[in-house]
C-alpha cells in the first residue's frame, strides 16, 4: 500500500538545529534535515514540498519529503510574465482587426 502524501510549505528552517517546520492546512508538522532531499541546497521559506507524515508517540513528523517547487519566487515570476505576454498579445489583436 503507497503512502498518502501530504502538500505543505517551508514555514521555517533553522540550519544550525538543522530542523523546521512545515505549514499545512491541518497545522505545523516537524521535518529533519535528514529526511530532506539534498539536491538544490537547504530548504528556503515558502518552498512548495510533498512528504509522508509519520506519527511517534503522538507527535507528527515529515518524512521523504519532495520538492514541488524548488525556486518559487522564478516562477510566481514566470507566471506572471506570461500572463502579462497574454494580455498584451490580446490587446495588439483588437487593434489590428
């Protein structure tokens, strides 16, 4: 049976703890640095991750955690910029008509 993964965001990193917290709907859950992916550095606030929660002794902790979105700021960017090539692009044809 596969895990249930759970969405969340980096709330905070503490890197000489070497722990942080992830923000999910259902609130804060505990991550080690251990269980974080080690490609693309450190974990960065407001970076988009999917993880596995386990439970020990009534506490709840991120495990296998994944990156979604490794650099969100160059894409909210991304986004924007395209979406403002879009009305432009919408614009130039109305008056080309």
């Amino acid at each position: 049976m596969k895990a249930e993964l759970h969405n969340g965001k980096i709330k905070q990193y503490n890197p000489g703890k070497g722990f942080g917290f992830i923000a999910t709907s259902e609130g804060d859950v505990f991550f080690h640095i251990s269980d974080y992916p080690a490609e693309g550095g450190e974990p960065k606030r407001n970076e988009k991750v999917k993880f596995v929660l386990l439970e020990n002794e009534g506490k709840f902790k991120a495990s296998r955690i994944e990156r979604v979105d490794p650099n969100p700021a160059k894409t909210k960017k991304t986004k924007i910029v395209n979406h403002n090539k879009s009305i432009t692009s919408a614009l130039l044809s109305n008056f080309r008509r």
